[in-house]
C-alpha cells in the first residue's frame, strides 16, 4: 500500500521550503501533482516524491562531475 504524504512532509523530505515554490513546481511540471484525497485536502504518493529526490541528487551529482 503506498504511503501518502501531506504538504508539509513533502516540504520537510524535499527542502523546497514554501508552498508557494512547491506549487510553482508542480506549475512547470518539475514536480508530481498531488492526489486528492477528499474536499480540499490533496497529499502526495512517497514513492513520487522519491523518485523526484533521486533524480535530484543525479543530477547534482552529475553536475558535480562535469
């Protein structure tokens, strides 16, 4: 069963630090959209926002090789 994380975990596990820069994210397609888990409440799938901190850390450490 996956695990869903609310806004402020995903802000904790990512370091995006705001709302207002998480959702720009999600508003240029550089981080999943959340599912809505009823009335306004959304929450984000873990394995998603993992996979999004992996490729972070690819990425840095790509850069730090160049």
């Amino acid at each position: 069963m996956e695990t869903l994380l609310r806004l402020p975990e995903v802000l904790t596990r990512t370091g995006i630090g705001s709302k207002p820069n998480l959702y720009a994210k999600i508003a240029a397609g550089t981080f999943p959209k959340p599912v809505k888990i009823g009335g306004r409440a959304v929450a984000w799938p873990e394995s998603r926002v993992q996979q999004w901190i992996d490729a972070a850390i690819a990425a840095a450490d790509k850069e730090g090789q160049q």
